[in-house]
C-alpha cells in the first residue's frame, strides 16, 4: 500500500488558487523531494499532507486511511522546519523528550527514545546544553532528534538547512541521508537548492504555480525532462537554451550563420518555426561535433572543472563545463556539441525531442 496519496489536491487562499489539483503517490519508506521557484507551493504542499493547512477539495489519504479531517498530531507524521523551533529555556534532551513528556509517555520509555535518537545524531554529549550554546547545525540536528523520538510513519522536513553555511550544509544533508537509511521511514523533503534535491531523493516533484510539472528520479528528470522548464530549474548550472530555426527543407536548424542537420523532427514543425535548443554545460566540451564560436566573458574554476561563460554571435550567452580550460576574458573559443545530446522545444517550452 502507497503510504500518501493526494487525489486532486486544491488549496486556495481567498480567491487566490496556490495548490491546482495535485494528485501525488508517495511510497513507504520514499525519500520525496519537492522543488520549484519561490511561491510554487511546494512548502503550502507539505503544510496541507502534515494537517497545519485544510485543503480546500480533494482527498490525502495516509496510509490508507483519509485525512482530511485528522488533527495534526493523529497524522503519524513529524515535521521539522528552517527555524529549529527549539525552546531556549530547555536542554538538549528536554527539547528531544518535550512532545512525548506532553504526551504522558512513562519515563523509561522517554529517556530511551531520546537516548537512541542522541546516538545517531551524534547528540550524547550534548544532551544538557541549552541551544543558545550549540552552533546551528547542532540546533538542527536537535530539532531532527525531537522528530525522531516521536517514531513518525512520516518525516516533513521543510528547508531544514536554508539557515546553515555551505559546510554544515553538506555535513548536514549527509546526516539525513543515512538517517534515511537507517531508519527507512518516508521523508519528504522541501528545497529550492539543486543539490539537496539531486543528492537526497529518490523521487523528485518539480512544482510551477502550484501544478506538478514532472515527476520522477532525479537522473530521469535530469536527463528526459517533460518541458522547458523542467529542463531548465534541474541541474545546475541550468541547461542552455538557443534559439532555433527550422530550415528551408524541414531538417536542419539554423543559429544565426550556423546550420545543423536535425533528425527526427515532428511532422507538425514547418520551415522557418522557432524553437529552443537545450544543451546542458557538460555536452559543450566535445572533442568533435558541431561547432560554436563564443567569446569567453567569466571563467569559473572549481579546481578539476571549470564554469565558462560566453557570447555567441547572435548576442546569446551560453555556459560550457571544461575540464580543462586556459581561456581568459576577451579570448576567442570554440565549443562543441553533439545533437543526439540535446533537447528541443517549441517557444513555449513543450518537449519536441
């Protein structure tokens, strides 16, 4: 059995639409990533499956059983969120025990929760500080250890780690990650970062204006995304996009003075149609292939790699990930693609190829 499903999910606030029927199956034991742009829904998603937003039609059922009606602590989940939300006054482990001491839950059973929960969050030493002496990662940590020790069917983590620095970050998103592993409970999971996204899921949602844009494991969102903007918000650097037209027989594409041979177009595109071109940064480093000439405007040096950024020609700019690259600012270079590696869409961003 599915452990969440939303059937035709709508959320509105007023006359504002901000959920447009989702309909979503999680799987137990699924680590689920929810991702889009600032304002899609996906955090207004996550509020509504944990009970501290009433959708406004539609059905969520958690394990099977529907929970429209449900309070939030009957729900069987636990959500931990960007602020920590830990009480000052408290110590490590009376913020840990707090849900469950409210709860009535006998003392044994408390003190061994919380001591499980300690150990695999590496919190033991910590349990008798009070957050005000603990660095933000640790506060998070904590804030996941509280989840922890109530035993949720479901995990909600709301952008756990948008308030860390970049090293707590990755220390953190490895934590969770074998937290995952080691207790197999289902996560979902909000971010806007790509990385988190790509690293953590096993399945991702991609979220526009509150619709579902695509679904599915990251690689196979990465590598066959359903449209432009799929294509363009997964993967970072984002995936280049050229404009394009059809040529005067109906099998090539023309950038600017550059003309391209291109197989299996639809029968529906006629001679001169524009479309969009997508090459992800990394198919730009080919040792043969069809060739653009670009004038190097940033160069990017992440050691092993490098990020450059050009102007062809037509005025556009591209981004091109070099292994190995002696180019400056100003200098003349030569990339190259192979069109069985890109993607094509029409102007308004549905997949063609």
């Amino acid at each position: 059995m599915s452990q969440i499903v939303l059937d035709h999910v709508r959320k509105k606030f007023g006359a504002i639409d901000v959920l447009h029927d989702v309909s979503l199956t999680i799987e137990r034991g699924e680590f689920t990533v929810f991702v889009g742009p600032s304002g899609c829904g996906k955090s207004t998603l996550l509020r509504s499956i944990a009970g501290l937003e009433e959708i406004s039609s539609g059905d969520l059922f958690i394990g099977g059983k529907r929970m429209n009606d449900t309070e939030p602590s009957q729900r069987g989940v636990a959500m931990v969120f960007q602020s920590y939300a830990l009480y000052p006054h408290m110590t490590v482990a009376d913020n840990m025990s707090f849900g469950l001491r409210m709860a009535h839950r006998p003392k044994a059973e408390i003190d061994e929760k919380v001591k499980r929960a300690a150990a695999i969050l590496q919190l033991e030493a910590l349990l008798d500080r009070k957050p005000a002496a603990l660095s933000g990662g640790q506060r998070q940590r904590v804030a996941i250890g509280r989840a922890i020790v109530r035993n949720p069917d479901v995990f909600l983590f709301d952008e756990p780690l948008s308030n860390l620095d970049a090293e707590l970050r990755v220390q953190t998103r490895v934590e969770i990650a074998k937290l995952h592993q080691s207790l197999g409970n289902t996560i979902i999971y909000v971010t806007h970062d790509q990385t988190e996204a790509m690293t953590l899921a096993q399945k991702i949602v991609v979220l526009r204006a509150g619709r579902v844009e695509q679904v599915g494991p990251p690689m196979e969102l990465y590598e066959d995304p359903d449209n432009a903007f799929v294509a363009g918000f997964i993967g970072s650097p984002r995936m280049n996009f050229l404009k394009a037209k059809v040529g005067p027989d109906g099998c090539a594409l023309h950038f600017g003075e550059i003309e391209a041979a291109a197989p299996r177009l639809t029968s529906t595109l006629k001679p001169g149609d524009m479309l969009q071109l997508g090459i992800r940064p990394e198919h730009l480093d080919e040792a043969d292939g069809i060739e653009l000439p670009a004038i190097v405007e940033v160069v990017e040096k992440l050691g092993g790699t490098a990020f450059v950024h050009g102007k062809l020609a037509t005025g556009e700019t591209i981004v091109a990930e070099k292994r190995d690259v002696t180019a400056r600012m100003g200098d003349a270079l030569t990339l190259r693609f192979d069109m069985e590696k890109t993607r094509l869409f029409t102007m308004d961003g549905m997949r063609i190829r």
